[in-house]
C-alpha cells in the first residue's frame, strides 16, 4: 500500500500540491489523471524520491520512504516513462537486465526472467534479444519498456503517461496487453495519463486531479456514474457511460417500484389490483419482499375459481436477474427468454425493480436522443 499523508510540495513560492492524502491498495492500478501542469508527475516522482516532498509523508506497506535509501528504493519500484528511457548502446536484453544484474541475480535466473518478460509484453525473444532500440517501432520500445520495469520482481511500478506517444492503434494494443498482465502479476501500479479513454479502459480505481487537488478518487463505473461536480462531469464527458454499456447495471435501468402482490391473495383481488395499477402482470412477494412468483393477467383471467389464491396459480419459478447484471447481458436474456419484462432480485432473493423490455427501450433511446443533442452544441 502507498500512502501520501499530508503531503506538500512547493517551488520557492510556487505551492503545487498542499495537504495531499491518498491511499493506493496493493494490486490495485490506480490512474492519476488531470490536465497538465496539475502536478501527476511531481506525484509520481515523489513516491520513488525522484523529487522530495516539501512536508508530509508518504508511507510504502506502512515504512516512511524517507528513511530508506532512495537508490535501493528506486530499484525496487519499476518505473516507465514516455521517452522509454531505453538505452541506445544496449540491446533490448541488456536493457532489461539492468536491474537484475545491479542487483546480482544469478545468470541464469535472470535469462529465464527475460525470456518471460519479453513473452510477456508480446516480443519474441529470439527475435528481439539482441536488437537495439532503434530498430524497434515505439511501440515495441514501449513493450521493453514495460518489460524493464517488471524486470526487478518489483512490487510497485509507476508509468508516467508511457503510451502517450503512441498512434491510437498500438495504444491500445498496449493497453489490453497491459491490462491482461496485471490481472495475471497483480502488481500497484500508478499510471498517469491525461486520457479518460485510457483511465478508464486500465484504472481499478481513478484520480481525477485539478491544481494539486484531488476531486475524486473512485471506480471507473461511480466516476461515470455520479461525477463530483461539473468539472470532472466536462472531464469524462457527460455519456461515456453510454460508451462502456458493460458498466450499466440493471439496477441503473430498473423500475424501482414494481406492483406487488401478497400471494395470499384471490384471484378476483388480483384482478382488481392489475386493473387499478393499469399493470398487465403481478409480482407476488413475501413480507420480507422474497420474490416468490409472478402471474400475468391472461393468465389470471383464465383461471375460472376468482377465489383460488394466487400462491396456488402463479409461476414459480420468476426468472429473475442480479441487480448488476450489465446491460449487455441483460439484453441477452431478454433475447432469449422472449419474456416482457425481468423482475430484479438481491444476492438473498429480495425484489428490487423490474426491467422491461420497453423500459430499456425508452432509456436506450432517450440516450441516443441527448447524445445526438449534444452533438449540435
Ligand atoms: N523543477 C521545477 N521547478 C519549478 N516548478 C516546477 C518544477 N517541476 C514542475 N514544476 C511545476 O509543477 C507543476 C506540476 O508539474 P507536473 O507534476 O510535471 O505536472 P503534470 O505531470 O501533471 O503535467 C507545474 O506547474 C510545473 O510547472
Ligand atoms: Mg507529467
């Protein structure tokens, strides 16, 4: 875990960053985010005392880094930059093994290490080994990059906007691949970048930055779903949930107050219940709100005792979705249920809302509306 506890940073007079809190969990990708000048970098560089805070502390699984040696600490965080930092006289392998020679691995540990590495960021080590940085595109520098920094078995990598130089085509590309090895290394890594799309696209959790202050420090999904103000609103761009449909849940698009009716209930009351309430079908819940069946008014109406109760005609088995299930799989039980509607239960059976086929519609489409809407602005 790293820590920043009332941390300061000043240029003579200049105060870029005051009273600065922020925690960082261990595994977690947490991308530093905000327009330019607002002070990522200084941030970044402090953690391994590239720069030194003015006052403050700023604490690595619980020691003050302070008190370590700021070249031994260094070594143990890995650390990419745009510009690689790759060095020109050595091949890629040599590049990576920097560290891990300094540190005095064995030989052939550290060969296997590389051929790992390299494998790792999509380079052939046959193929790349022996080659020198100027024979590589940007992209594959920026792979040796990565690998460099994973080189050390280091707990902690910083990467201070390491793709931004890259065409959006090979970004990506390294996004996924950087996405893919740390679900598989679980490594802190703290990324800076001044895009949302790639915030959003890598970030366990994003901090949104302005003038050295931290206006929110969430999820990708709460960050688009509940902005803190009108500035990190502008930030994200007001639908780019829309853009990341896989981060609507059902509890966004659910109707929060569905007709219920205690199973207990006759036929005839049921009746009268769907007429008042103008609803064509009944959610039939205990009194601790269990969703226990469900029953449509063709149905009812067919049933010739109007004083059978309900628990004895309804469907038991209400195919019911987890609140947050995405719109993408929702859409795809709906495809194959052929069903109107899905009541949406809890984890323990609880009623919660009920989506249907034309309340997604509706929310679907009147998205698409605003969107166009702000096109025109
Ligand atoms: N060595 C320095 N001396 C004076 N001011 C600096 C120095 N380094 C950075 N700054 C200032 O600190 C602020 C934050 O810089 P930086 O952390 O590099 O921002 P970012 O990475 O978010 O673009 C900027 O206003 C910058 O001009
Ligand atoms: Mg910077």
């Amino acid at each position: 875990m790293i820590e920043f506890r009332n941390v300061k940073k000043s240029y003579k007079s200049n105060i870029i960053l005051e009273n600065f809190n922020l925690n960082i969990d261990s595994g977690d990708l947490v991308v530093l985010i905000g327009s330019s000048g607002c002070g990522k970098t200084t941030l970044l560089k402090m953690i391994n005392r590239l720069i030194e805070t003015t006052s403050g502390e700023i604490l690595v699984n619980g020691k003050n880094i302070k008190e370590e040696d700021p070249i031994k600490l260094r070594r143990s965080i890995g650390y990419v930059i745009q510009q690689t930092g790759l060095f020109p006289h050595m091949t890629v392998k040599e590049n990576i093994e920097i560290i891990p020679k300094l540190m005095g691995k064995a030989d052939g540990v550290i060969d296997k290490k590389t051929n790992e590495l390299l494998n790792m960021v999509g380079l052939d080590p046959e193929q790349f080994s022996d080659r020198y940085p100027v024979e590589l595109s940007g992209g594959q520098q920026q792979r040796v990059g990565v690998a460099r920094a994973f080189a050390a078995d280091a707990e902690i990598i910083l990467m201070d906007e390491p793709f931004s130089a890259l065409d959006p085509i090979t970004r990506t590309e390294l996004q996924e691949e950087l996405f893919n090895i740390q679900r598989e290394y679980k490594k802190t890594i703290v990324f800076v970048t001044h895009d949302m799309d790639e915030a959003l696209n890598l970030a366990d959790k994003i901090c949104i930055l302005k003038d050295g202050e931290i206006l929110q420090y969430d999820t990708p999904e709460n960050i688009l779903k509940n902005p803190a103000g009108p500035y990190v609103e502008d930030f994200v761009g007001k639908n780019k949930i829309w853009s990341k449909p896989e981060m609507i849940r059902a509890e966004d698009v659910m109707i929060t107050n569905p007709v219920t009716v205690n199973p207990k209930r006759n036929v005839l009351q049921g009746i009268q219940i769907m007429r008042e309430k103008k609803v064509d079908s009944l959610l039939a819940t205990d009194k601790t709100g269990k969703l226990l069946g469900f029953v449509t008014l063709e149905k009812i109406q067919k049933v010739e005792n109007k004083k059978a109760l309900i628990e004895e005609i309804m469907s038991s088995d209400p195919a019911c979705v987890c609140e947050d299930m995405s719109l993408p799989e929702l859409l795809e039980v709906f495809n194959n249920l052929k069903r109107g509607y899905l009541p949406v239960c809890n984890a323990e059976g609880k009623l919660r809302g009920l989506v249907t086929r034309s309340s997604l519609i509706t929310v679907l489409s009147s998205q698409y509306i605003e969107m166009g809407g702000n096109n025109d602005e």
